[in-house]
C-alpha cells in the first residue's frame, strides 16, 4: 500500500515537473517546439481532406505551397475554358524561404504534380493569360537548382501561369559565359513555343514574394531589385543583373545580349545600357516584392572575373549591332526532357570561337551532336 502511494507521489511529481518546464518554455518564446510536443501526443484523429484543409490553414503563412493544395489533375484544358482572372487568387505574398539539407529532385516532382516532362505547367481550370520561359544558365550548380526547382515551381502556379524551365547547362570547363548562355536560351526557348516572355533567372536566387509577377511589361524589367546581398535594395542605379525579364520583342530590338563576357562580371551592365540604346527603359517592381534571397557560395571555378569588362563596357555604344543574337554561334549537345526542367547542354566555344571542346572523357558524346541536337547554326 505504501509501495503505492509513493509511486503515485513520484508520478505526479514527475507530471508536475514536466507542467512547470513547459509552462516556462512556453514563457521564454518556445511556442513552436511546446506546440510540436503536444501535437505528438494528441490523437490523429482528422480524415485525410480534414487534414489537408488543416494544413493550409496551419502553414498558410508563407509557405509557397500552401495555395495549392486544391488543384487537381482531373480538370481537363478543353477549348472553353475561361482566362484566368487578371489577378491570381492564389497569390500569397511574402514566402518563406529556407534551405533545408536533405531536399531531393524526387521530393520536388512528388510536391508538383502537375508539371509536366520538360518542365511545362498549365493552370489546370483557366487558360493562362501570359505564357513565360525561365532561362537559367547553369554550370555545376546542381544543389542550387533543386532549390530553385521547389520554389519557382509552386510561385509560378501560384500566378496561374502558363510556362516551362530551361536550364541552359555550358558543356565544357571553358570560362563561363552568362549572356551568352541566355542568348542560346532565348533561341532554344522561342523555336518550341511562342512565348510572350523570358526570364533570365540567376540559378541562386529564389523570390521571397508572389506579387513580384513574372510577366513582362511594356519596357524591359529587372526584377531583382531587393536582393538580401544587397541589404534588400539596388546596389546601384543601372544594375540590370540577377533576374530580368524580356518579351520576344525587346529582346530582339536591342539584339539580345552580348556573346563577348567570358568571366564574372560587366555583361549585365552591358545588357542594362543596350536596353537604352535600343530606345527603351528599365521598369522594376516594388523594393517590398522584389525581394530575392541568395544561396550563398563561393566565387565558382572556371568563372573568374572578367578584367576585359571595363574596356568592353565603354564600347557597348558601338558594339551593340555586331555582337548578340545577330552573331550567335553555338552547338546543341544534347536536348533532355526531364520531369521539372528542359535540360538543354550546349558547346558555346571560347572567345577564339566555336571550335571542338578539348578531349574529356565525354568528348566522344559532346563532340557528335546527339541525335535530336540542331545542326550548327
Ligand atoms: C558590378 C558588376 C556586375 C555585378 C554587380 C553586382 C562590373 C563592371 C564594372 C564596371 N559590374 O560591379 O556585373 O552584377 O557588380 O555584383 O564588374
């Protein structure tokens, strides 16, 4: 009996204690891991469409996907279908953005599945009012891709856009070419689909707002104005660089980009004056959406800076004509579909030109255009 009694005692103590340090976390600001405690306790006690109701409300503050649980395959894009409204309902505003370790393609594909090969999306019941491209040059920057891919994806549904990624991937171990990778972006991108705009998206930059729209406007848009490198505000006036959007018709009248920067450094300066050169402007959207968080890293291999940039820059008045879409020379590697992107692997040459790519184990591969690879343009 008194065996008992004191096992009671011991027990309530022990629940006192727990009551007493919960009550004091609680205190001290730890709501999320007291409110995580409890819930491993509670019953599971919702049915699955209660639980998914749950979920968008719990984790509707700035989680990206949040907006889109209710979008459902089953819709089919018949002929009648109407616009889109003029503004998405799903847009959210401010979302949150972390890094978590762990994250895989896989898991990105499984939180999307409406996407489809080649990186494609259709607003499942309305007809998307603006069809966008994302251009993304890449080179090694695998880890940063999948975290662009999960939250470009959801962001982009959320505008009920219409649109596909391409990743423009520099075969080789040549000096990096940022511009002129966008250019073979551009030409790749228009010969599938008639776009009525381009984003030449960093692949390190992930946007933090919904209302930044990736649509185009009347003038070209640089739409990484607040990026948190930049303590969230434009580093300078003329800066061009980051994320910008073009349609068909800008791109072309300024003759796309330059096909000359090899390195880091001076070719969006050079995008930014060819804009007013070719008689236009640069628009922005607000410091409060255009806001972009960097994955940070250090300075990439084989992407050294450009000491050329500043003799080039101080030309671009009279190069503008002769070096862009006019002039761009380069070979298709390979074309891959995959899931969430259109992998596009191109040999853009050296500043010498577009001669074979020196021997590498893939050489064999990288040297014959692949089977569904464009001739020499
Ligand atoms: C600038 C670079 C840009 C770069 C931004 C932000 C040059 C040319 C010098 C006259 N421009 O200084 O290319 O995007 O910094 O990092 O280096």
């Amino acid at each position: 009996m008194v065996g008992l009694q004191s096992r009671w005692r011991y027990l309530l103590m022990f629940l006192g204690i727990q009551l007493v340090v919960m009550a004091l976390l609680s205190r001290e600001g730890y709501h999320k891991r007291v409110t995580y405690f409890i819930r491993i306790f509670r019953k599971p006690d919702l049915t699955s469409s209660e639980h998914h109701n749950r979920t968008a409300v719990t984790v509707a503050a700035g989680d990206v996907y949040a907006n889109l649980f209710n979008l459902s395959k089953s819709h089919s894009h018949g002929d009648n279908m109407p616009y889109c409204p003029e503004t998405s309902p799903l847009i959210g505003g401010p979302i949150h953005v972390s890094f978590p370790s762990g994250l895989t393609l896989a898991e990105v594909q499984r939180k999307n599945p409406l996407v489809i090969r080649g990186g494609r999306y259709r607003p499942p019941n309305c007809e998307a009012r603006h069809k966008t491209a994302i251009i993304i040059p890449h080179r090694n920057r695998e880890h940063h891709l999948k975290f662009l891919l999960y939250y470009l994806h959801p962001f982009l549904q959320r505008q009920q856009l219409s649109y596909g990624i391409y990743v423009i991937h520099q075969a080789g171990n040549y000096t990096f070419n940022r511009a002129k990778l966008m250019n073979v972006g551009f030409r790749e991108a228009m010969r599938e689909e008639d776009w009525d705009c381009l984003f030449f998206h960093d692949v390190d930059l992930i946007p933090e707002d919904d209302r930044n729209l990736y649509t185009c406007d009347a003038n070209p848009k640089h739409a990484a104005i607040a990026m948190d490198k930049f303590g969230y505000k434009l580093p300078y006036k003329m800066y061009f660089g980051g994320v910008s959007a073009l349609s068909p018709l800008h791109y072309l009248k300024m003759n796309g980009f330059p096909n000359n920067y090899w390195g880091w450094g001076g070719e969006d300066d050079d995008i930014g004056i060819r804009v007013s050169l070719a008689g236009m402007y640069i628009t922005r959207p607000s410091l409060k959406t255009g806001r972009y968080k960097m994955i940070k890293h250090k300075l990439d291999k084989g992407n050294d800076e450009n000491p050329k940039r500043f003799n080039m820059l101080a030309k671009t008045r009279q190069t503008w004509k002769q070096d862009g879409m006019n002039t761009l020379e380069y070979e298709v590697v390979s074309r891959d579909y995959l899931p969430l992107y259109a992998n596009i692997t191109v040999n853009i040459g050296t500043e010498t030109g577009l001669h074979p790519l020196p021997q590498s184990p893939h050489a064999k591969d990288e040297q014959k255009p692949a089977a569904n690879a464009s001739a020499r343009r």
